[in-house]
C-alpha cells in the first residue's frame, strides 16, 4: 500500500492542514508484461498493470472526535481492507469540528464538499464519477459522514456511519438536548453556537433529509451501526428511527458484544470494504 501524507495551504480554511491518502499499489506492477505474476510469485496472483490517467475509486474516512487524519491507519487494518478491494482512501484533518462551517468562524463543511474533491481529483488519482466515490465515518466522524451526505448526496455513492451519536443528527431533538446537557463537550456549542438557533438552520440535518425524499433527489445508500454495549447506541437508534420515518432505506446493524472502540470500528471498517461499498472493478 502507498501511503501519502499531504500538508498544504487551504483556501477555504485558510491555513495549513493534513490529509492521509493511501493507495493500493500492491495490486499494480510496472511490468508492461501484463499480466504479471505478484511479487511473491503466487500463481493465481496476478497484477494489474500501471496506466497513464488511471484512475481509483475513493473512500472519504472521517475521523472521530480528539483524532486526526492518521488515526484511521494507526489504530486499524484499512488499509488492507482498501488495497485487497482495489480503492484509495483520503482521510482529511477537521480537528473537533464536527464537520461544520463552524459558528467560530472555520468552514469545515465547505472545505470537505467543496475545496476537497476538486484537489483530490486534480493532483491525485481519483475517479470523479459518483458511483466511485464514498464517506465512511466512526463517532463523531459517522455524524459527518451523514451530514456530507444529506447536505450533499451528489457527491457519494454510499455513506456509512460507525457510531455516529454526537454531532449532526437526523433527530434535531436529539442534537439541541445534546447541545444543552453534555457539559464535558463545551466544543458542542463552539461548533453550533446557541442550541435554540438549530432548528430549521444549515445544522438542522431533517431539513435536507426532508428536501431529499421531498423532491426525490438521489441519495447514497445509508450503512448504520453501532455496538450493542456502545454508550451511544440509542443515539443512533434515534436517527435510524428519524430516517425510516422519512421513508429512507437504510441497512442497520447492531452487534451483541461491541462497544464504543477500534475493536468494533476495524470489524466493521472490514465489513465495509468487502460487503457494503458497492466497488466497482474490486
């Protein structure tokens, strides 16, 4: 696997930031004697060749709350999981911002829908059509996975949501409660700002999951889960709730035995890559 770490000047933040993307090189040979037998000589094994202009599907990870855009790599196996499934991945750095245009004034939410596809798709090797590209979350990254894909289901083709219960919720209800009573999370209303506001501003995501079935705008397909023993499970049974009750198809999942930790996230970061993502050309 090829691993990148880019630091560059954002114009939409307006300072330097971090992106982790990791390519599945182990697939490809520069052997132009195609197709070529792996390194190890396994037969059976064979190697695609590297082409000019070629181009990989693409799956956004969002990092969870107090990480950064190495966390996914450090503490599981994705990227095994990306290079035996034929994809590249990019991991942005959003600090504790819950994936927003923050009421403190930095414009995550813009940055991520806007400044970073066209980057990734111009200075690296990612397929710009849809059906290629994806946004996979875990904790508070599982929240921003759903709300890029409310917000703006144009751009992906799946979304999945790991244990997605603090941040932007389907159930508004939920988020201003959140907002109110999590006195250990005062970043919560750094973020939103003032919690009675929410309802019916960029933050509410029902607006736009409303909008979406109201004017039948395609969306991803939706993938929930979370462990059975996670102290937010209810929490996202909530927005699956608010999500079916809006008529939207989702797979959900709620494992016996799983809490809120890499060992829930790495079993089901597999369970993405190999059954869930529809990936073309795997």
């Amino acid at each position: 696997m090829g691993v990148l770490r880019f630091n560059y000047h954002s114009e939409v933040l307006g300072m330097y930031t971090d992106i982790t993307v990791t390519y599945p090189t182990g697939k490809y040979t520069y052997n132009m004697m195609c197709p070529s037998e792996n390194q190890m000589g396994e037969p059976g094994k064979l190697r695609k060749c590297y082409q000019p202009g070629m181009k990989f599907p693409t799956v956004y990870l969002m990092h969870g709350g107090g990480d950064d855009d190495t966390t996914f790599q450090r503490m599981s196996r994705v990227e095994f999981y990306a290079e035996q499934n034929n994809v590249m991945t990019v991991t942005p750095q959003v600090k504790d911002s819950f994936f927003l245009d923050t009421k403190y004034g930095i414009r995550y939410f813009t940055y991520i829908t806007e400044e970073l596809p066209v980057l990734i798709r111009s200075l690296f090797a990612s397929s710009p059509e849809r059906e290629d590209n994806f946004v996979v979350g875990m904790a508070m990254g599982g929240n921003g996975a759903l709300e890029v894909s409310m917000r703006r289901p144009d751009l992906y083709a799946a979304c999945v949501d790991l244990s997605g219960g603090i941040g932007c919720s389907i159930d508004t209800d939920n988020l201003v409660e959140q907002i109110k009573t999590i006195q250990s999370l005062p970043k919560l209303q750094g973020a939103f700002g003032n919690p009675d506001q929410i309802p019916g501003s960029e933050y509410d995501l029902a607006v736009y999951a409303k909008r979406n079935m109201q004017e039948h705008i395609p969306v991803p397909e939706l993938f929930l889960a979370v462990g059975k023993d996670d102290f937010i499970r209810d929490v996202v049974r909530r927005d699956r709730d608010a999500l079916l009750k809006m008529g939207y198809s989702l797979t959900y999942e709620e494992p016996e035995g799983y809490s809120h930790d890499w060992i829930f996230w790495d079993a089901y970061l597999k369970k993405t890559f190999y059954e869930w993502l529809p990936i073309r050309n795997r």
